[in-house]
C-alpha cells in the first residue's frame, strides 16, 4: 500500500505540472476583461487550496528528528525551498493546525481548527485570513470554553469566505473584545507576548526594531530615558555630550534632536557606559565588549566597512569614533595576511576566538546566519587526534550546526584556500554548497567557482 501511494502521489503531481504547463500556454487577448477576472477568481481558489496539499507534508518533516533530517524543519524547509526560516515556520505553525494528526497509536484526529481547514481546502480562505484567525485565537485567554472557541472558530470562518483580510481583522477583534472585555493579561500572557528583535541591516547600515516590552521593562526604560534621553543629554553632535549632571542651557537650546532621535541616542550611551564598566564579565572567553575587524587600508583611508563579531558592519568612521569609548578589540589584517596562533589547549585562546570573528564573522554552516557572537568554537580535525588548537584548523559553529558535527555525521575541513567546508554524511549529500558565503557576499562575486567543490 505504501509503495501504491507513494506512485499514486508522483503521478498526481505530475499531472498538476502538466496541466499548469499547458495554463502556462493559454492566450487571454481574446477574453473580456470580466472573463478574465473570473478566471483570476479561479486562480486564487487553487492558490488557497494547494498548501491544504502540502500540510501532511510539513507535518511530517516537522516530526523528523533534525539528525535524520540534517537540520531543524524550519531551517530545512527554508533552505530547500529557497524561502526565509520565518516563512518556514509559519508554514510548519499552520500544518500545525490545519493539517491532518494522528494519536500515539496512529489513529486520525480531525485539525486543531477544522472548520478553517474545510474552508481552505475549498480555496474559500486565504493565508491572510488563517493569520487573522489565528493571531485572534493566540489573543484569548485559556479560560474560555472550548465550545465558544468552536462557535467563535465558525463565525469567524463564514465571515472570511465574504470579507477581504482587513475587514475580518476588524470584526475577529470586536469579537475578541467580546469574549475578552476586560483585556486582562496574566503574567504568563504577557510573558508570551514580550520581546524585542533587531532585524538584518539595511543597505545604509540601519537596523529595524519592533516588539513588546512588559510593564516592569516599560517602567523602567520611561524612568532611564527620561533622565539621558532629556534634551541635550546624550547628544552625539557635541564635541563633549553630556553623560552625567545637568546639560548646559546653550546644549540644551541648542539640541535639535526629535524625541525618537534622543531614544535612540540615550539607548547608545547606556549600553556604551555598561561596555566600559567592565561589569558584564566574559562571554566564550572573551571580555563581554565590541570586537571589530578591518583592513589596514581602509584604516589608514578612513573609509570602508568593518565587522564586528556580532555580523553588523560599520562604516571606518564610526570605528574611529568608537576608539575613545570603550576597550574594545581591534583587529587589524593587511590583504591577505592572517594572524597564525596556536597553542596546546583545547579551548580556543582570546586571540584565537578574535580571528576567528574576523575570518569567519559566523556559522560556517552553508546558509546560516547566526553572527560570531552566538557560535562555538570547533575543530575540524578531532582535539582527541591532535592535541593542538591550531587557528588554521578552527571554525565557528552554531549550536544546531554544531551538534549535527557531533552527533550527525557531518565534518568539516579546510579547502585549498583557507574556506571552511560543511561535508553531510553519505546518506544527505545531494551537492548541496558546502561553504557559506552569507557572512562573506564578497565571495558571490569573485570569479573562482571551486570554493564549493569537494
């Protein structure tokens, strides 16, 4: 039977690609515009219905072991259907709870939100609509009943087959306030919501933030910030911004920062001032501070990029402006010259970890983003075998990609020209790249196609 359904699944699939090959091949000129918006309707009813497809999929990679799998779900997904991870996961969260499941003892359960799944499945909602539906449930406290939520989940599911996205995040929140009227979160709710991200740089270096602070982070940053976010304290456009007392009435007037602008500046100068204090201690045998790399000739002209071990870049000047601040570690490297260190421990020396965040700036795993900051150090070649720590045979880690060496099966290896090589285990190679060339986009450039190859 397995053998029949596996056939079954490949000739299906194939008869979807055909069929869309033969759409793909279809003239429209001859239609009305309003044929051509009807047949447009069709093909957003076989749009929402093709992920109810692919939901016993996801489920079952999402129950994989990340050893068998060569990673965790969300990142395999991610990598091997070229999307982002958090695309990934919202695909994994939504099999989660509108694909098929099954007890211990493999019998069928009906979705976590049926009727969501039969309307999806008949291309009446929408990905938008799933999310409103279930950020709206996400909202409720645990203590309502399940046959509310039930109701609930159907009215909502009738009002999205006639409502566009907006609109039924409009009426899902009335109802939400209905069942919820006093909006009264537990600490354990408000747990659930606080975070805080920083997203990926943009091209001008700038970094995007969002999240949610609880009232005891709120309090305390109103109180912090109302005293070095007050005007003309903290204000990185005096020669000598003042940090401590009462800025001068002349700093004061002459402070044309917004209030967003004097946030942000205060936020700067209490982590530089808790850098400096020395207070944070070490941090994978490093003093808990800003380690930055650059070439010597970008140094000298005052202009380029360096990188911190924390995968940000900053422009050559602001390097120069942080020198005055805090001890921070400045590595230096002229073309292609690399510091050699190594020594007979196990552990990596500060020296060795400082090049290392210069050299590989993160994960060498292909794809991985995770910065130098968040990685272990390991070696390529077994301490066991060498008893050397040898700064040519290190590389960085993170702790997923880490245990996939350590229990998985994979190694890694030094190529001809110093890169840092992921091999998979027989049984996972399919030619996937073997280095990683995320922290380093220089490399997408260079003409040399051999960095990939074993």
């Amino acid at each position: 039977m397995r053998s029949n359904n596996r056939e079954r699944a490949v000739e299906v699939f194939d008869a979807l690609a055909a069929d869309l090959d033969r759409a793909l091949e279809l003239d429209f000129e001859a239609l009305t515009p309003r044929e051509c918006v009807a047949l447009l309707a069709r093909c957003e009813i076989l749009r929402r219905r093709l992920p109810a497809v692919e939901h016993p999929m996801v489920n079952q990679i999402a129950a994989t072991d990340p050893a068998e799998l060569g990673g965790k779900p969300r990142w395999v997904l991610a990598d091997e259907l070229h999307i982002t991870r958090g695309e990934a996961g919202r695909r994994i969260n939504d099999a989660a709870d509108l694909g098929p499941r099954r007890t211990l003892t493999g019998e069928s359960l009906d979705p976590l939100l049926p009727a969501v799944a039969a309307a999806q499945k008949k291309g009446q909602i929408g990905t938008a609509h799933i999310a409103v539906i279930r950020s709206f449930f996400h909202y409720l406290p645990d203590e309502i009943d399940a046959g509310t939520l039930t109701q609930a989940e159907h009215h909502l599911t009738d009002l999205a087959a006639h409502y566009r996205p907006e609109h039924l995040a409009k009426l899902a929140q009335r109802l939400a306030d209905h069942l919820h009227p006093d909006g009264n979160y537990t600490d354990d709710e408000r747990a659930k919501c606080r975070g805080l991200i920083l997203g990926p740089q943009d091209r001008d270096g700038m970094t995007p933030i969002k999240g949610y602070l609880d009232p005891q982070a709120r309090a305390t940053i109103d109180a912090v910030l109302a005293r070095w976010a007050a005007p003309g304290m903290c204000n990185p456009d005096d020669p000598t911004p003042c940090t401590s007392g009462t800025p001068t009435q002349e700093a004061i007037e002459a402070d044309q920062r917004s209030t967003a602008q004097r946030n942000h500046d205060a936020l700067t100068a209490m982590a530089r001032a808790l850098l400096a204090s020395g207070e944070l201690g070490q941090h994978n045998g490093l003093p808990a501070t800003i380690v930055i790399s650059t070439p010597l000739s970008d140094l000298l002209a005052g202009t380029g990029k360096a990188h911190t071990g924390g995968g940000t870049w900053l422009p050559i000047r602001d390097v120069l402006r942080m020198a005055g601040h805090a001890h921070h570690y400045l590595r230096i490297y002229d073309d292609a010259k690399e510091v050699a260190l190594f020594h007979t421990k196990r552990l990596a020396s500060p020296g060795q970890r400082i090049v290392l965040y210069a050299k590989e700036r993160g994960c060498s795993h292909p794809g991985c983003p995770i910065p130098g900051y968040l990685c272990e150090v390991h070696h390529d070649t077994n301490y066991a075998n060498t008893h050397q720590t040898d700064i040519d045979g290190l590389t960085l880690r993170c702790g997923p990609h880490h245990q996939l060496i350590t229990t998985g099966g994979w190694r890694t290896r030094k190529s001809h020209n110093g890169t840092t090589e992921t091999l998979p285990p027989p049984h996972l190679d399919h030619g996937q790249p073997r280095t990683n060339c995320y922290h380093h986009p220089e490399k997408l450039l260079q003409d040399s196609k051999d960095d990939d190859v074993p």
